[in-house]
C-alpha cells in the first residue's frame, strides 16, 4: 500500500469509511421502524432481511478499520441524515395512507442508491491503494446493497405502486 499522506488518497478513503460507518449505523437504527411502519407483508420483510445484512455490513466495515489499525467510529454524514429524514417525512404525512408502502419503497431506494455509490467508490479506492483484505468485505456489501435495490424495485412494481395508483 503507498505510503499514507495527510490528505491523500488513504485519507479520503478513511474519511468516507468514517462517512459509511455512520449511515450504516444510522440505517440499522431506521429499518425496525420502516419495518413496523410498512403495510405489505412482503416489504416489512424485506425491511427485516436488510436489518440482518446490515448488521453484517457494519462488522465488515469494523473489520477494514480494524486492518487499518483505526478505530471504529462514524463521522456524521449529512448525506444520509437528509435521505432519511425524507423517509421519515412520508413516514409521517402518509401513515395510513394507500401509498405509504410505494412511498416506503422509494425512500428505502434512495438509500440504496447512496450506499451503492460510496460502497462503489470505497472499492475502486481500495483496489488503487492495494488493499486487497477490504475489497472482498465492501465488495460482498456492495452486492447486497444491489440486490436489495432490485428486491425493492421488484415490490414497488409488483405490489406497492399499484395499490398506490388503485387508491387515488
């Protein structure tokens, strides 16, 4: 790996590692409530399967900090706190409503569209600065970040949206 600069690449990659921590955490806190919140079957579900991955892709991320010989610990990330802060506001004005499940569906996805992102970027980063042990753990979160997205399309398209449009 080359050798660590202040505010090189290494830097820039740890900072958005610290970014990924914090939204992973901040995600892990929300899904339960999506989850409760969510009227199809199916996509409380589909909350709960991601709930369990994301436990697991927390302690991946853990262990790349552990490899970097850094501590564990978030960096606020306004990214993530404005996409569910969004979530939260169709939470609210559609509690009860037909489309709350189409709107759950699309909030869930903008976070999935962000973690895919930065998940994307941390591995081309890692593969530049040789960090062979890292790519297989962000790799392997990357994946489920992407099925996950394909699950909710699929749910949005098969169930939720249509009993949206049915409703109005």
């Amino acid at each position: 790996m080359p050798k660590k600069s202040e505010n090189g690449l290494e830097t820039l990659f740890v900072d958005a590692l610290k970014d990924l921590y914090y939204a992973e955490k901040k995600i892990l806190k929300t899904l339960p409530k999506l989850a409760k919140a969510a009227q199809s079957e199916q996509l409380s579900a589909a909350f709960e399967k991601h709930r369990m991955e994301t436990e697991g892709q927390v302690e991946r991320l853990e262990q790349i900090f552990e490899q970097l010989g850094e501590p564990a610990r978030g960096k606020t990330c306004p990214a993530i706190d404005g996409i569910l802060e969004e979530g939260a506001e169709i939470l609210e004005e559609y509690k009860d409503a037909p489309a709350l499940d189409a709107g759950l569906v699309g909030a869930a996805q903008a976070v999935e569209h962000y973690e895919i992102a930065r998940y994307g970027t941390l591995i081309a980063w890692a593969g530049q600065l040789g960090m062979k042990d890292a790519l297989p753990l962000l790799s392997e979160t990357l994946n489920e970040e992407s099925a996950t997205d394909e699950a909710l399309s699929a749910l949005g398209e098969s169930d939720a949206n249509e009993r949206a449009l049915q409703a109005a």
